[in-house]
C-alpha cells in the first residue's frame, strides 16, 4: 500500500518504535511507579524519559509539566473544561476540528460564550481579527496549529504574543504540527498544547497529552488513584499526578519516546523539509491537472503536509474508493472530523479527498498518486 492518510495515523513507525513497545510489554510490563519492585520502577522510568522527552521537544522548562493523555482530543478536553468557566468567552477560529468545536458547543449551552472568527483557508487567521474580538471576560484564544483540512499555518507567534499581552490564555492544537514543525512553547507564548502522539510524533495510537503552564490549575477531568499521597480524600494539587488518574499507557509511552528520540536524532529540520518537498511535489502535479480543486495555501506556501482535493463533481468517497480498490492508495475522505472547516471552504457537506504525507513516503509514491488521480479525473479508471 502507498500510505497518504499520515494526518489521521503516521505509518509506518520507526523500527525503534515496535522494539519499545515490545520490550516495555516483555520486560517492563508493570504498574508504572505503583509499587517498590524494580518492574515497577522501571516503568515509571520510562514514563519519566518520555516526559522529559516531550518537554525537550517543545522546550518545556519542568518536564513535569506534561500530563499524559489518551490523545489530543482528551487533552483538549481537559484544557477547555480545566480553565473556562460559565461568563467566561472564548476565540476559536472557523477551521477547527470536532475535538475543539464540539466541546465548545457543549459549553455555550452551559454559558460560556464562543467568538467563532472566520478564517482564510489559505492564510489562517488574521491576528488584527483575534485583536478586535477580545473582549472584558475573555480568558482563552484556541487555535490549531495547522489545519487538518487545508494545511493552513495560524500566525500563532502573532497571536501567541497578542494574547500575553492581553492576560489572554493561549492554547494550541498542535495535533497536525507536532513532530512536523518547530514549537517552542516559551518562544511562542503558549500556555496549554494538545499534542497526540500517534501522528507525526511516530508514536502509537492511545497517547498524547496536554502541556500546562506553570501557575496554571485546572479543574481536572477525572479523579482517582495517583499512585502516591493516596491519604487525602481530594484529588492533589501537584502536577501532573491531578490529572493522570488511573494507570497509564506505560507500552504506548515507550513507543512515543522512541518516536521523539527518531525525531530527535533525524531533526526536525530534515523532516520538515522531506516533507514540503513531497507536500510541493504533489501540490504542483495536481495544480497542472485540469477539473482538479485545490484547498488551502498556494504551491511554494508552508503547509502542514497534506493535501485535499476535489475530481469535478465526482463524490470523494468513490475517489477514494478507486484510489484504494484500484491502485491500493489510502486517502481520507469526506469532512475529516472538521466540518466547520468544509463550510468555510465551500465543500459542505461533500467535503474532499486528502492526501496527507509522512517522513517515510517517497517521489515514487507521489508520482503513482498523480498518474491514478489523472486516470480518475479523466475517467479511465
């Protein structure tokens, strides 16, 4: 199979990857720093290494800081219903995913008011927007890094620099960015990330987590067994035990620190630029096809890496369909959880086929996807 569904799960992983997770199985399969005996310590050391890991990685000054979640979506979850509360008002923007607009609608019903801006698909959101929306009780700015639609970038040093210097809290959904582009969370004036880590951070899926500034408290999503300090009836204080209740993915863990030390030692600078000379590669085959529809930036615009399309007044999914059945490509189509985004783009409810890319995709492979989608679009296949 040619793979180009990178922006809902990266595969492959790194070999690095599938020996961790293994080994943490085989060797190390214990309950996670819950008990005295070695097993267990060496599985909270490796809950700690990819902590650190993660804090490295997006210059995090107290890896403790880090709480480790399901995915992005929970992670999400925790920092909308951690900080807002009813008076409050939130800016979000028009490309969101169903992981910020859903919550998001829920809340409204409670009485937090949700400013949706809406936002270019080829430029992102425009800061003198943001600026012009904050109003007296605004305590967050929620924003995606890149969009998993159209690969737009938001200005979000910008807005990360606006918001500081409005007491506004910023937080990023780094879902499609992660392990892809530079973040910097002091640099950039990021109070709360989402990560997850089954995407470009080339970890397996049932991880991610959500980064808090120090000073921060949220009100956490659940409450339990911590592992420790299990006299008191109340939930800690300390971070991130207040909101880690329950056991963890310890096997899961050990593959995403695999996955970041890969990224690590490649460079982030290799990986991004193998994945925008794909990204343009495929860009510029379909620019040059005719009844093709592109969305997003223009060729030689940074994007997240991935692409989404349209064949004339053919349905995305029998694209896709074709794509698969006939040339054993996988795509995604359809709305891809963000249909906020298709209004905003013109594709509602259809949506479109995306293709997304990885660190392991090749020239190869983007050729043999614009030689089938030519076949497709002129019907001969």
């Amino acid at each position: 199979m040619i793979y180009f569904d990178n922006a809902a799960t990266s595969w492959p992983k790194p070999e690095a990857v599938y020996q961790a997770v293994d080994q943490c199985l085989r060797k190390k399969g214990a309950n996670p720093s819950r008990s005295g005996h070695h097993m267990s310590l060496m599985a909270g050391q490796i809950v700690w290494e990819t902590r650190s890991l993660v804090a490295q990685l997006f210059n995090i000054p107290n890896p403790e800081r880090v709480v480790f979640t399901c995915n992005a979506t929970e992670g999400l979850n925790l920092g909308l219903k951690g900080i807002l509360h009813p008076g409050d008002h939130v800016i979000t923007s028009s490309l969101e995913h169903n992981s910020v607009t859903r919550p998001l609608a829920t809340m409204e019903e409670k009485g937090i008011k949700v400013t949706k801006l809406t936002t270019s698909i080829s430029l992102g959101l425009d800061p003198h927007q943001v600026a012009a929306a904050i109003q007296s009780n605004t305590r967050l700015i929620i924003l995606s890094h890149a969009s998993n639609v159209t690969g737009v970038l938001h200005p979000i040093d910008a807005i990360g620099k606006l918001a500081r210097e409005k007491g506004v809290l910023l937080m990023v959904d780094a879902a499609q960015t992660a392990g892809s582009f530079p973040i910097d969370v002091q640099a950039m004036d990021i109070d709360l990330l989402a990560f997850t880590g089954h995407k470009g951070l080339l970890g397996p899926q049932g991880t991610g987590g959500l980064y808090i500034r120090d000073g921060l408290s949220l009100t956490p999503l659940k409450e339990g067994g911590t592992g420790g300090n299990s006299e008191p009836s109340l939930q800690p204080e300390a971070c991130p035990e207040r909101y880690e209740s329950g056991t963890l993915n310890t096997p899961g863990l050990a593959g995403l620190g695999a996955g970041i030390r890969f990224i690590l030692q490649i460079g982030l600078a290799e990986i991004r630029e193998q994945e925008r000379v794909l990204t343009e590669r495929l860009l510029g085959g379909l620019e040059s096809m005719p009844n093709i529809s592109l969305f997003g930036p223009e060729l030689g615009k940074d994007r997240a890496p991935l692409v989404s399309f349209n064949i004339g007044n053919k349905e995305p999914g029998e694209v896709s369909f074709i794509l698969d059945k006939v040339f054993n490509i996988a795509a995604r189509p359809g709305l891809h959880c963000a249909p906020d985004a298709h209004r905003t783009m013109g594709t509602f409810p259809q949506g479109t086929v995306r293709l997304s890319l990885g660190y392991f995709n090749t020239f190869e492979e983007v050729d043999v996807a614009l030689e089938a989608i030519s076949a497709i679009a002129a019907n001969r296949a």
